[in-house]
C-alpha cells in the first residue's frame, strides 16, 4: 500500500549539487518514520 502526502516545501540548500527540500511542520513527524526509505518526488514549480 502506498502513502501519499500533498505539501508545498521550501528549497533550503544547495551545497555540492544537492538540494535540500524543507516540508512544512505539520509533515516533518509524519516523514521521518520513512527516514533512509526511497521515495518518489514529484516537483511542480509553478511561474511566478
């Protein structure tokens, strides 16, 4: 079964061609039980 979760995030980092993507709060508990788990990212940047 899989889980989904739907959030807007902030991109905080970028250091040594890595990107950092910084959930809400709200998402932060839920998502460190999947701590070292792969996962799926969509990324929607919308224009400005």
């Amino acid at each position: 079964m899989s889980v989904t979760y739907v959030f807007e995030a902030t991109v905080v980092k970028y250091t040594r061609n890595r990107i950092v993507i910084y959930p809400p709060k709200e998402y932060q508990e839920k998502l460190r039980k999947h701590h070292g788990k792969k996962v799926k990212v969509i990324v929607v940047i919308e224009p400005e």
